[in-house]
C-alpha cells in the first residue's frame, strides 16, 4: 500500500513547506515520528486485514469445493434408481422373445379347447 503514489515530489515540497511554516521548525521532528507511527499502525492494519480476508476467502473457496462434490454426489445417487430401471428394462427385453407373433407354448391354444369340447350343430 502506498500512500504517496498520487502526490507527486513538487507536490510533497509543497506541503512540508506549509507544515513547517504552521508548525515552526523545533515541531517538525516531533510531528514527524507521529505521521510515521500513524503510517506504520495504518500500514500494519492494512496488512492484517488483507490475511484475514485471504484466509476467509480461502475458506470460502474449500466451502465451495466441498458443496460442488456433494452435489455431483446427489446427482450421482438422483440418477441411480433411473439407472436401475434402464438395466432391469434391458435385462427384461433380452429375455422376451424377440418376435410378438409367436403363441405361447406353455399351454394349450384356448380356441382349440372350445372346439374339441362342445357340441356341433351339424
């Protein structure tokens, strides 16, 4: 941080000389170690709150990271009853017979039945 990087060199004569004629030159030491103490607690301050907001920003990020991998895990476990279901489908299809025209051969023909036990008009 760099407090001075919009005050250029004329500008800073400028303003010690306006300071020294204030304040009277026996001032200007005593006025000095003050403005360098302020900079240094400004500049110490600056510093700690800068780690302590890389430190939360870094723990933002894992927080982050940790709810990105649970919700590809919930998308995961979402998807797996429809995964189930496509490969019990598959395994069910694979053991029906392929042509639908086929009759069952498990039992008799039910119209072969009705004819063999009924009386005929003839």
């Amino acid at each position: 941080m760099d407090i001075f990087s919009n005050i250029g060199s004329g500008e800073l004569i400028f303003i010690f000389i306006i300071i020294l004629l204030v304040m009277g030159p026996h001032r200007l030491p005593e006025i000095a170690r003050v403005v360098a103490q302020t900079l240094r607690k400004v500049q110490k301050a600056y510093q700690e709150l800068s780690s302590e907001f890389a430190a939360e920003l870094k723990s933002a990020e894992e927080t982050s990271k940790e709810v990105r991998e649970s919700i590809e895990t919930l998308k995961e476990v979402a998807d797996l009853p429809k995964t189930l279901l496509k490969t019990t489908v598959q395994a069910v299809t694979e053991e029906i017979p392929e042509s639908p025209d086929e009759p069952p051969t498990d039992g008799p023909n039910p119209s072969e039945e009705n004819a063999e036990d009924g009386p005929t008009d003839e």
